[in-house]
C-alpha cells in the first residue's frame, strides 16, 4: 500500500513511517516543518520506498500528485500543544480547519482511504468519565483560545464524517489522547519530556496548577499498532470515530513523583500557576480518561504498555540526546 503521511516529520508521523515501510509499504511524507522536524525522517531518507515534500498542505500542485499516487492518506498534520495554541490562535484554527478541508478535497478527487487525527480535548470539559466516542461534548466559551483548537478539530471531524456521508469516501476518525514517546519534543509544552529533562538535569520540576489534574499516557508505539490496525480495516472502520489512549490514569503530581524516582533524581517540584504557565484565564481539563471499548472491539487493540515502560523509554531517549550533546538535543526538538 502507498500511504500519504501529511505531518509525516513529526512525533507520530514519523513512528508511522517507520512502522509502515517495516512492513512493506510505500511512505511518501508532506510536512511543513512548523512543528516537525527533519532529524525525525533524516535515517529514513535513502530508503527506496520512501519520499518525502517539504512543503505546505496550502500547496494544491504538491498535496494533489501526492494524493494521485496514494491508497490511503493519515492526516495528522495539525497545530500541535497547548502552549502553541494559546500563544498563536488563528493559526491554529486555519491550520486544523483549511488543512483538513484540502487534505479531503485531494482524498475525494483519488478515493483515497483517509484517517484523520482528531484529539480528546474535543471532549472538553465533559464530566461524563471516561470519555465515549458517542458522548455529548462540553467546550468551554469562544473568549478563551484554548477551545478554539478543540472547535476545530470537531469542525475536522464533522468535515471527514459529511466526506464519508455525502461522498462514500472511506474516512475514520481517531481521537489521540496524551501520546508520548522518544523523539517527544518539550518545546510545545508537553509534560512528559519537559518532567524528564528537568528531571536528568537536577532542575525543578515544573508542576502546574495544583498536580492533582490527571491523564492517561500512551506509548507511541501502541498508537501506531492501533493506527495500523485501523487503517487496514477500511469496510469496518469508515464512517467511525475511535478514542487512542491508554486508560492507566495518573495524576501530575503522581507522575512528578515518578519521573523523579525513575531517574533517580535529585529534582524537587516547583508549582507554578496556570495563568504563568499559560494565559491568564486558562482552564485545564481535571481528567482525561478514554474509553477504549470500541477500538478494542472492532481490530481487538489495547496498549501494550505502562507508565513505568513508557518512563523507562524517554529516560533512555533523553539521557542518549544529552550524551550526544547539547547540539545534537536542540536541533532533534
Ligand atoms: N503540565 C505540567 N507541567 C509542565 C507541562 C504540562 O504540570 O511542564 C501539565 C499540564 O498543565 C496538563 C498536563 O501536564 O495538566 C498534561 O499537559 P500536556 O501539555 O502534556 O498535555 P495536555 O493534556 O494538556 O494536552
């Protein structure tokens, strides 16, 4: 199968590049690298099945020949991080929403089978514990940023299921939850690469709001498992929406404790308040907890593996980037 990866020199993207042409497929990759990285793809780029664009999804001659030469397309390029959101905004929702609407007109003209990523905050403030795919959501207002990435993942969201609805293309949604993994950056404020760097430092560790707001954390590697699984069901799976995550849920301030012991660090915690951290006004999810009945019914996947496992793997990602020197950790965020 040739697969069309757009956000391809990213996190994820680039586990699923990897996983795929490992089991004989074809990979071609569109990024922009706004958030991505090229150090992500450098050691797959002599690999004859590989290619890949740097470009924007905005560039219709480039999206459409590589479109015109994919079976499938998984969509994951998109604004990424909390922190990126709040500080950028209009970016954001144009990059979410233009990007997807392109991504599926291109899709539509070849009846490419598509995945879109779509995220757990769409559930938003919901207190209905864990999150079902068939549940109501709760966002919070228009006044705070933060909701406008959430508004336009779903906008995203309701874009694929009207493509799969009015035009039979076989589009499934996946709503990622906390993913983490080596090749994390910290840089757009996710809290497992930014625990363990300050962790291997010996710097405070930067709690914030009060560390008892919880989270579910998935391994990279069971995420691409289950988008591999999804991608090759497209008759069970188009037209449907599936939580990702993990459901071993754990507070911050547990997880703080964790990292610190896992490194056998000196680090203590520091807590700084939301509207440092943030923006003033900022409103945190409390809990986050998937529902994976769904995903674990249709392609039989659960998560392989624990915190304690995933732990293990970025402290060992992370102490090889500091051995390797401070350029080497920079330039590979
Ligand atoms: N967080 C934290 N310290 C940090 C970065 C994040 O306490 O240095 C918190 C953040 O406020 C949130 C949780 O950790 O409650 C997970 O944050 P992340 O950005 O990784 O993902 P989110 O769940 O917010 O999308």
């Amino acid at each position: 199968m040739q697969v069309l990866i757009t956000g391809g020199a990213g996190f994820i993207g680039s586990h699923l590049a990897e996983a795929l042409l490992q089991r004989g497929d074809s990979v071609s990759i569109l990024d922009n690298l706004s958030t991505g990285s090229y150090n992500n793809i450098a050691h797959l780029i002599t690999h004859p099945r590989f290619s890949f664009a740097i470009e924007s999804l905005n560039n219709d001659l480039v999206l459409d020949r590589l479109a015109s030469q994919a079976d499938a397309i998984v969509h994951l390029a998109a604004a990424v991080g909390v922190q990126l959101v709040v500080e950028r905004p209009t970016e954001t929702i144009e990059t979410n929403v233009i990007g997807t609407h392109t991504v599926l007109a291109a899709a539509r003209r070849y009846r490419c089978r598509t995945l879109i990523a779509s995220t757990s905050e769409v559930y938003g403030k919901s207190a209905e514990i864990p999150f079902k795919e068939e549940n109501d959501l709760l966002l919070g207002p228009s006044s705070h940023s933060r909701w406008g990435y959430a508004a336009s993942k779903l906008l995203d969201e309701f874009l694929g299921l009207a493509a799969y609805r009015e035009y039979q293309l076989p589009v499934t949604i996946v709503r990622f939850f906390n993913t983490v993994g080596p090749r994390q950056t910290g840089r757009y404020g996710m809290v497992i690469p930014r625990f363990v760097q300050q962790a291997l430092r010996g710097a405070p560790i930067t709690v914030f709001g009060d560390g008892n707001q919880s989270r579910c954390f998935c391994h990279v590697a069971d995420v691409i498992r289950a988008l591999t699984a999804l991608l090759d069901q497209p008759a069970l799976t188009a037209g449907e929406i599936y939580n990702i995550g993990s459901d071993e849920e754990v507070t911050i301030n547990q997880l703080a404790e964790q990292v610190s012991r896992q490194a056998d660090s000196a680090s203590t915690v520091t807590y700084i308040p939301y509207n440092e951290a943030y923006a003033p006004g900022f409103e945190d999810m409390r809990r986050r907890v998937p529902n994976i009945d769904k995903i674990r019914r249709t392609v039989g996947w659960s998560p392989g593996h624990t915190l304690t496992d995933i732990l293990t793997d970025v402290l060992a990602y992370e102490r090889e980037r500091m051995i390797g020197g401070q350029g080497i950790a920079r330039s590979g965020e």
